[in-house]
C-alpha cells in the first residue's frame, strides 16, 4: 500500500486509525473502560502487528454513546446491550427505507 493510498482510507469509518491511548483521550475515558467495553463485545478493535488494539471511528461513536449512558448512571453490561439494540434498530429502519424506497420505484405490472 502506497501512502497516497493510506490517505485515502482515512475516511473510512471502519479504518482501526486511532490507538487505545489516543481512542481514551478523545473520549475523556480511561483504556479501562475501552477494555472493558470489549469483555463486554461490545467492541472489538483490530490489532496492530505489534498486538496493541486500534479503534476506528465507528468504534469510538459506538464507545461514546455507551459512555453517555454509564455516566447517567447505567451499569456497564445495560450500557453496552442498549447500544447493540440501538444500532441493531437503525440498522432495521435503514433497510426498510431501503425496501419502501424500492417499492415505490417499481412500475405495477399490467393485468393481462
């Protein structure tokens, strides 16, 4: 991979760009809580060729939200089952769209 094509996925919300450390300071957490939010599966990062984890944006959205709720004062494990729920239902609304948006463009066939 060339570094013009490394600049290219930096876009991408699915690129493991961003270290423990650093994915813990933007989220003003600690590598703690990250550790745990992937004992809990709610997160898996990649590993480095060293072992070290990184996170990708997506990653990170995902932690924030379910450090919102820990600080609102749910426990952990609810914290992490609500966020899988939350991202399962948009996912769902995100196909139905799909489905209705597809349904409405299809021409009726005529009646013979």
């Amino acid at each position: 991979m060339t570094a013009d094509d490394s600049f290219g996925r930096l876009d991408d919300d699915d690129y493991p760009a961003y270290t423990m450390g650093r994915a813990a300071d933007m989220l003003g957490t600690t590598q703690n809580f990250l550790r745990a939010l992937g004992e809990a599966r709610l997160i898996t990062p990649l590993r480095s060729a060293g072992g070290h984890r990184r996170y990708s944006r997506y990653q990170l959205r995902i932690a924030a939200r379910a450090r919102e709720l820990v600080d609102q004062g749910t426990p952990i494990e609810a914290a992490c089952r609500i966020v899988i729920l939350e991202d399962q239902l948009e996912e769902a609304q995100r196909i139905n769209a799909e489905y209705a948006l597809a349904a409405g463009s299809a021409k009726p066939v005529a009646a013979a």
